[in-house]
C-alpha cells in the first residue's frame, strides 16, 4: 500500500482520519507519551501512526492506557506467548487487519509457530495443540467470534491460570478490542509497504 492508496479523508501524514498529534500543544505527561511513541527503541510496535497517535489526541485517556498496558504487559505475570495469543486471536475475531499485521511479526519473535499462528488465522481446529495455546485460542473465539464462553472452556482457563491472570488475560482481549474499535472508527491504514496478512470475512 502506497500513501497516494489512501481514502481521501485519511491524513497521509498519520495514516488515519486525524492528523497526528502537535507536540507542542501537548502538556508535559502527554510531550513524554509523545516521545515514547517516537523513539525507536520505545518498545512499541507501530509507533505515533497507530493507536497511540489516535488517544493522544484524548491526552487523558492516553495516560491512563498507558497504565493499564504497562501493567498488562509488565506486571501481570502473562508470558508473552499467552499474551501474544490472545491478541491474535482477538484480532482475528473481530477482523482487525492492522492489529494482526503488527502482531503476527511479534508472536513468531516469541516463539510461537507458523503453523500456530495459521490455526488462528485460518479458523482450524485447536484439538492437536498444547493445551494452554489452545484453551487461550479457544476462549478468544468464543468470547469474540460467539459472544459466549462456554462452560468448559471457561472451566479450563480458570484451572490453567487461576482467577486474577485469567481475569488480566480477558482483560488484554478487550484491550485488543477497544483498541481495534478505534482502529476502525477512524479507518487506520496499513503502513506504506505493508502487505494484509489477514483473510477478512
């Protein structure tokens, strides 16, 4: 995808429907969140033109995300494969094109197969997997793609994780979720020279 592929109400500069946000119109916690999505080496995936551009333009609510997925990311005790697995499966659920390309580099990096990740992207059966992957995919799907967990697939998380991890692991799906309800309502854009990775339905 190239900028000139852009709608016509997407900004090129930020790739989404709003221009990116002007640092100096920025108070100071909001100019340090800024400088984090800009620096390289800040330890985000997509920087500025993602969903962190989109909330700083909320600085408040930017600050209090910040929170929320340090916690998650840092500080909850999710492994980085469950943690990458439930967004996977997230955004597959609800066809969240930009969250998957970002993620699919980012759950190979922690080890998780190909073939995994195709389980997910292509909707196959989880029965030949670990347990663990498969009981985090299978609650993804349901809470997601169904709208219902079943009782035995809640049962099982509950005894894999325990309550508070499950709770923190749900807790990333919605994550996940709200941020692709951004993604969508401001119709994100894949960066230039990115290609889909997600078949939509």
């Amino acid at each position: 995808m190239t900028e000139t592929s852009f709608p016509p109400d997407v900004y090129e500069e930020s790739g989404f429907r709003l221009p990116l946000p002007k640092r100096e119109e920025l108070d100071d916690d909001a100019k340090e969140i800024f400088d984090h999505f800009m620096d390289p080496d800040g330890g985000t995936y997509v920087g500025i033109k993602g969903p962190g551009g989109i909330r700083l333009h909320s600085p408040k609510l930017s600050r209090l995300t910040q929170e929320i997925n340090y916690y998650l990311r840092h500080e909850s005790g999710i492994s980085k494969r469950v943690r990458e697995l439930a967004i996977l499966a997230t955004a597959r659920e609800l066809n969240h094109q930009f969250e998957w390309v970002a993620h699919e580099p980012a759950a190979l990096k922690v080890g998780i197969s190909q073939e995994i990740i195709d389980t997910i992207k292509y909707r196959k059966s989880t029965d030949e997997l670990d347990e663990t992957d498969a009981v985090v995919i299978e609650f993804g799907r349901q809470l997601m793609g169904a709208r219902k967990v079943e009782a035995d697939t809640f049962a099982a998380a509950h005894r894999i994780f325990g309550t508070r991890m499950l709770v923190d692991i749900v807790s990333v799906m919605g994550s996940y979720a709200a941020t692709g309800a951004l993604l969508t309502a401001f119709d994100i854009q894949l960066h230039p020279g990115e290609e889909p990775l997600l078949p939509l339905d």
